[in-house]
C-alpha cells in the first residue's frame, strides 16, 4: 500500500510543470489528501507556483502537516522563487520553528536569507523572537535592518519596550530602526524617549527621532519639534516641518511660517505642506505671499506643478 502512494506522489510530482493551473491545483489538492513527510518536497515546489490559490493551498497544506516541514522550509528560505511563501508557512507553523529559525540565523549570514527569516520570525511573535530579531536590527546593511523593524512591528505591542530600550542604550544605527518599528507600532511610552533624542549629537538619530514624533501626534512632541525646526542639519528641519505637519497644532503656525524663509528648498517645501493642511487664516496669508512671484516668494524654488496646486489649493479656502 505504501508502495502505490509513493508511486502516486512521483506521478503527481511529475505534473508540476504541466501549464494547466486547474491540473497543478488538482495536484496540490490531491497531495494534500495524501500529507505526510513524502508530499513536502512537490508541496514545497508549488509554493513557487505563479497562481496564488495554488500557492495558498500548498501552505496550508504544510501548515497541516506540521513540524516535519520546518526543516525543509528552512532551507528554501534563500530561494528566490518561494522564500516569501514558505516563511508565511512557517509563520502559520508557529512556535515550533522558532528555535530552528534562530538557529539557522547564527548559520547563514545571506542578506536575502536573513530578511526572510527575520519575516517569518515577525510573523510568529512573541517575546522569544524578540532578542534574535535585535541581533538582525544592528545589521549594517539598511535593507536588512528595515526587515527587522518590521518584524518588530508585526509584534507589537511585546516588542515596544525592548525597543525603547534600543532608543536609550543601543547605537545610533539601531536607534533608526527602533524608531521608525515604534513609530509604525504607535505606542505612547516611546515619546519621552524620542523627544530627549532630538537633543543627540547624532543627526540620524535626531532626524529618526522628529520623524518617529510626526508619527505619534503627542501633544508632548509639539514644542520638541518646534525647537527642531532651528536645527543646525536640515535634513532634521525638514522632517521637523513635516511632523508638525501631521498636528494641526495652532503652537506650530506661527514657527512654519519663519520656516517658510529656510534656505533649504525641503524645509519649506514641508512647512508649506504643512500650513497649507492647517487651515490657519494666518497661516494662509502669509502661505500666499510666501508662494508670490517676486521678492520673498518661493514659487521659484518649487517645482511649477507644485507650486500651482499649492497656490490654488489656498487660494479655494
């Protein structure tokens, strides 16, 4: 009897290129049927497959089949065609993968193999996962890191104090991970942290700091923010502008006004953004000048589409 299912799984597996997706799909249901450790091979195959039910049902089929199929998953992690696929299944597996998980982190240091290991560890959550996923967001490589935070933010809520514990003690590179993690996780306790950033020397960590603050709008955050906007960098203005942006704040108004002179084009191209959504009347009057041909207008250092949406955009208030 064993011998016939083996027979019929290398029949089955033999039609896994056939261009017929009802044929492929009547694959993936039949080895379903059949599960067990000989169907993970062709069920893995199928989760490169380029019809998305096909895919889908290939994962829950190894989702079904459970624990076998995390080793297997592993090792195609690094594999163009599938490795988003089988870290959602390993995802869907859970608990169980994270040790082998980890493990294959300290053993293969891939840049695509990590992000997608890291991926799947998000995607399992909870605190077990958190202090591999660390090692990843101190990752020189930015694409990498990005992967890591959000993982992070595919946690949530555990990963928060961890990661302000990143904020307070970890180095400037991890620092704009974490940030931007708990920006996205939008978690209160992460203010006084970010605000007392703003004062680093460390213009990346100022500039992640004001950027993470846009996200969170605290009324906390607004004065630190002002301040920002007479930073010395202006890559830290301009985001400083265009977090304040996000408030509405009437304490902001009269600070994105002074903005709109900056010599930086950003920086006043994000107040302008910015007092063009308050609404102020104020703020319009001088947004319009601002935005005039001649002396002391910026229309010139806009782009002309931009500025002619700006101006009319006002101007129907």
């Amino acid at each position: 009897m064993q011998t016939d299912v083996n027979e019929l799984i290398e029949s089955l597996t033999e039609l896994l290129e056939d261009g017929d997706r009802n044929v492929r799909m009547n694959i993936v249901r039949r080895l379903d049927e059949i599960s067990g450790v000989k169907t993970v091979p062709p069920l893995i195959k199928l989760l490169g497959d380029p019809y998305e039910n096909i895919r889908q049902r290939a994962v829950e089929a190894l989702v079904r089949i459970g624990e076998p199929t995390i080793g297997p998953l592993i090792r195609v992690l690094g594999d163009v065609g599938v490795r988003q696929v089988a870290a959602r299944a390993l995802g869907e597996i859970g608990e169980p993968a994270i040790e082998p998980l980890i493990e294959a982190l300290d053993g293969d240091d891939r840049e695509e193999y990590v992000k997608t290991v890291a991926c799947a560890l998000g995607w399992i959550g909870g605190e077990r996962v958190i202090e591999p996923l660390m090692k990843v967001l101190g990752d020189t490589n930015w694409e990498v890191q990005n992967d890591a935070a959000e993982a992070f933010i595919d946690i949530g809520e555990p990963a928060v104090e961890p990661l302000i514990n990143v904020l307070e003690n970890g180095d400037a590179y991890m620092f704009q991970g974490a940030a931007w993690a708990l920006e996205m996780i939008g978690d209160e306790r992460a203010v006084p942290s970010l605000i007392k950033a703003l004062e680093d020397e460390d213009e990346g960590v100022r500039y992640a700091a004001a950027s993470a603050l846009g996200g969170t709008i605290d009324d906390r955050a607004i004065n630190p923010l002002i301040k920002a906007l007479e930073d010395e960098d202006e890559g830290v203005r301009q985001v400083a502008a265009r977090a304040l942006g996000g408030t509405i704040d009437e304490r902001a108004i009269e600070h994105l006004i002074k903005a709109l002179g900056d010599e930086c084009d950003a920086v006043h191209w994000n107040a302008t953004c910015a007092l063009g959504g308050s609404g102020d009347e104020l703020a319009i009057e001088h947004l319009i000048k601002a935005l005039g041909v001649g002396e002391g207008g910026c229309v010139g250092r806009l782009p002309p589409y931009s500025a002619r949406f700006l101006v009319n955009q006002q101007l129907s208030l």
